[in-house]
C-alpha cells in the first residue's frame, strides 16, 4: 500500500496513540494541525500517584467483611431503611409492597441494599487507588502531550532521517516526543517508538543552531544506534511482563520491584508516567 506524506504521518500519530491507551491513557488527537499531535490523561491517586480505578464497583462497608473490596450484585440483599427511626428491615420483615416501618408504623421505608454475609449496608467504592496499601478517597488528573516525528530509513537503510522543528520544543516535562517508524521484516508489518521527553531531546539535539533556531530546515539522520536507550522493546517487554504476572501471584515483592526497574528501561511508553513537576 502507498501512503502520501501527509497520511503517514498522521497513521503514526494514531499508532502512538494506540500504544497510551494500551497503557490507561485516555488520548485526544487535535483535530486541526496543531504544536501538539496527541493530548494524553490519566486518573492516578492523589495521595501515592497509583493509578486510579474508574469502574463502578460497590462494596460491603463492613471492613472485616469478605465483601468489603467488592460485592457482587447477586451477592446484595434488597431490605428497607426508616428514615424516620432508622431501623433496617430484610424481606422477612417487611414486604416489598409496603413502606409502613414495622416499628414506628409511619409510611417512611425506603430501599436500603445490604449485604448478604453481614447485613451491613453497601455503597459505591470511593477509595479506588490501586495500591491495595493506600485509603485515598482522592484523585487527580494529570495530562502529556506528544509530538510524533514519524520517520523512514535513509542512507540506504542505516540511518532514521526526521526533522525536528523549533516549535516542536514546549518549555514543559509533561511534553514527550515519539520517533515512529513503520517497517516490514519479511513481509511482516512492523512498528517501530522511540519515546523521549524534554531531556532526551536536548540530548540527542542542539538545539542552539540557526538552522534549527531560524530556518526551521534541521533534517537529522540518527543512527539508531544512538536512540537504543529511548527504543520500546516489545519483545522484551512481552516477557517480562508475563514474569510479572508471576511474581505478584507469588508475591515475591523482591522480584517484584527488580522487574518493575526493568520493564522501564524496555517499556519507555512509562515514561510518561514518571512524575512531572506541573502534575
Ligand atoms: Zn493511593
Ligand atoms: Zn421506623
Ligand atoms: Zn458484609
């Protein structure tokens, strides 16, 4: 398939916004041609900076309950509450048509869900960090921004030729950029990220040149060798997630941080995760 310019660049914006959301970013693409491609955000804990559940769940209010992280609907009893005396009444009591409170015989009951192993009353879950050592009841929204340079090999496949322009640089941590190159290995489609912030960038760019400052012109050709450290490992990242996967079922919280260490250096889509000074 041949694409023009202008698509390409624009199928890369939509793969690297395809990579966020994998990893719990809800993203937004600028619908025009904007300094930015793709605005990113996330729900994380105000308190510890896990990230923050967003589902619908409901819950035993009982702490030394079975049902108090999550209670299945079926496991919910309907009863009534009086809002009058306050007493709780199950089916056995009152039946479902009357709203007369058994005890002070005014017409005040009210549905009233509880649970079915301690008669406790349920509610929606507000603590919803995932960090199962933290009780926050708060969150908060924190936001990147993305410059795809989507990129092709040059110099007879050795080298990564894109140019970065002078408004491309947002004076702001949250701003990454994300190098995309899409590839065929035997005739297999292949997508290639190198994902930088701030810092990278001013790295691998001097950024006080004229060409760069004034003429908007500055085509760089990377070896890609120079850009490994900022690479997404796919492969490499597969794998250690699957032995992540077997850490936390063995709750071997050793192995657990060691391979979390990891998984940054081959997953650098977590970079944007790390901590920003405006979050
Ligand atoms: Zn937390
Ligand atoms: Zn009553
Ligand atoms: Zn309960």
């Amino acid at each position: 398939m041949d694409f023009k310019a202008g698509q390409f660049g624009k199928i890369g914006e939509n793969m690297v916004a395809f990579e966020l959301s994998k990893r719990g970013w809800i993203v937004f693409l600028p619908p025009y041609d904007e300094r930015v491609d793709i605005l990113a955000m996330k729900f994380i804990c105000a308190k510890c900076g896990s990230p923050w559940d967003n589902t619908h769940t409901i819950h035993c209010i009982n702490a030394n309950c079975k049902n108090y992280v999550i209670i299945e609907k079926t496991s919910i009893k309907k009863a009534k509450k009086c809002r009058k005396c306050g007493g709780i009444f199950t089916r056995n009591d009152v039946s479902s048509q009357s709203n007369t409170c058994p005890v002070c015989k005014t017409n005040t009951l009210e549905e009233f869900p509880i649970c079915n192993l301690c008669n406790s009353p349920v509610a929606v879950k507000e603590n919803m960090c995932k960090n199962p050592q933290c009780n926050s009841t708060e969150y908060k929204i924190i936001f990147r921004s993305v410059q795809v340079k989507s990129t092709h090999l040059v110099d007879e496949g050795r080298n990564l030729g894109f140019n970065f322009k002078y408004q491309d640089l947002l004076n702001d941590d949250r701003h990454f950029f994300v190098v995309y190159l899409r590839d065929e290995e035997n005739c297999v489609e292949k997508h290639r990220y190198w994902v930088m912030n701030e810092n990278d960038f001013k790295e691998i760019k001097n950024i006080e040149t004229a060409s760069f400052k004034i003429y908007q012109n500055d085509r760089g050709h990377y070896d890609p060798s120079s850009l490994d450290k900022f690479k997404y490992m796919e492969e490499e990242t597969c794998e250690l997630k699957k032995e992540l996967e077997e850490a936390k079922d063995n709750k071997d919280y050793d192995k657990i941080n060691e391979l979390r260490n990891k998984l940054k250096e081959k997953d650098t889509f977590l970079k944007f995760d790390e901590k920003c000074i405006k979050d």
